[in-house]
C-alpha cells in the first residue's frame, strides 16, 4: 500500500493504436499502483452500443448529443479485471465485438461525441491517481499529464493478438479479416480531422513487439515511481 500512496497524485496517459497492448498493461499498472483504471475506448464502444439499441437516426446530431451526454459510463475492478457499466448496466462483453469496434471507430470521429465523452474522462481523471489508456488522452484529454506513454507494436503481432482475444470469447472470426479490421482501424484513427491518434512529444515509446505484460508494466512503474519522487523533492523544498 505504500507505493500507491505515494503515487496518487499522478495522472498517467498510455495511447496506442487497436491491439498494443494498452488495455492490459494499463490494468496492471493501475493495479500495481492502486489507481483507477480509465478504458476511453470502451467508452466509444458504449455509445455505439447504445446508439445500436437505441436505432438512432444517422446523422441526427442533436439527438447523438443528448444521448451521450446523459450516459453514465462506470468503471468497477473485480479482482484483476475491470467491468465498463453503461446506465447501470454490465456491457463488457457486449461492447467487444467486431461490429462495436467498427461502429466506436466512426462515432470516434463526430465532434458531439468526442466533446462529450472527453468531458466526462476530465471529470473522471480531475483528481489525479488514474491510469487513462485511448488514443488522445495524452495529445488531448490530459496534455498535462505528469507522465505519458505510447504503446505500439507490429500490425501483424496486434492482429494476431486481436483474433486469439476473440476466438477466446468463443467468436467465430477469420484471421485475415480481423488483420484488415485492425490497418482500417489504425487508418481512421490515424487520418480523422478531430483527435487523431499520434504520439504526444513528451510521451515515452514503449514497442510491445514479443516482450511480455510483466516486462512493460515493470518499465512503466519505474519511470512514474521516478516521476512521482521527482515531484516530492519539488514540492518539499
């Protein structure tokens, strides 16, 4: 418990394309930690899931706005996992499908969704002690982050890690397909006008190419444990 207490007061951002590995580490290290895990892409994939139920019309902004803008996304930790509730109710496994990550990449890219979902994860995040993993909460959910990291890794080793995650949830997918929903995904993240994914200048780039969770989680906390006794000799003088 003496290491999370002594890191509270940090917010820490970890941003990376579909499949780095951002999730995981991100887990662990809030763990390790004893900070609140932040998932932002489950947050896309909620709305997606909400707009799916809901039948909205395309491109009634409006009515988009409203609907986000009253969702209450939550976080719970079970043990070593972390559940994404959506009004009150458990969505995790819904909103993990191939057809909530293509929907969340689009709605990703509307102005009113990102407003108001970036809203919501400064409330969250305002109070320090928070592991945040997306892919702009470094460049602009938290740009003043203490502490920033980009994960990345080989398109074909974050396809493959996405096609065993969803023949492990018992889906039936091919690997090919999945590989080309990943380089769509990474293409409109990385092209959409409104936050595109990018390293922030002063994150630390972390590639995940065959090197375990342990090994990544390890060099995390090690750079925020010297961040976070870097901050105290400052604030103690």
């Amino acid at each position: 418990m003496g290491e999370s207490t002594q890191a509270k007061r940090l917010t820490i951002a970890i941003d990376g394309p579909s499949g780095a590995g951002k999730s995981t580490v991100a887990r662990a290290l809030a763990e390790r930690l004893g900070y609140l895990y932040i998932d932002t892409g489950a947050m896309y994939r909620a709305v997606a899931l909400k707009v799916k139920e809901k039948a909205l019309v395309e491109g009634d902004e409006s009515e988009l706005s409203a609907l986000v803008s009253s969702l209450h996304i939550t976080f719970v930790a079970k043990g070593k996992e972390t559940s994404v509730l959506c009004d009150g109710k458990d969505v995790t496994e819904a909103i993990r499908s191939p057809d909530m990550s293509r929907l969340a990449s689009d709605f990703s890219r509307k102005k009113v969704v990102r407003e108001a979902l970036v809203k919501k994860q400064r409330e969250m995040g305002s109070g320090g002690g928070v592991v945040l993993e997306g892919r702009d909460i470094g460049t602009v959910v938290f740009p003043d982050a203490e502490i920033k990291f980009y994960l990345d890794a080989d398109t074909e080793e974050r396809g493959r890690r996405r096609f065993i995650e969803l023949v492990e949830k018992g889906m039936k997918v091919d690997f090919n397909d999945t590989l080309e929903d990943v380089k769509q995904r990474d293409h409109h993240d990385m092209s959409r006008a409104i936050s595109p994914l990018r390293k922030a200048e002063d994150a630390f780039f972390i590639d995940s190419t065959g090197r375990t969770v342990e090994e990544i989680v390890e060099e995390m906390f090690q750079r925020v444990m010297a961040k976070q006794r870097k901050k105290d000799e400052t604030l103690h003088r």
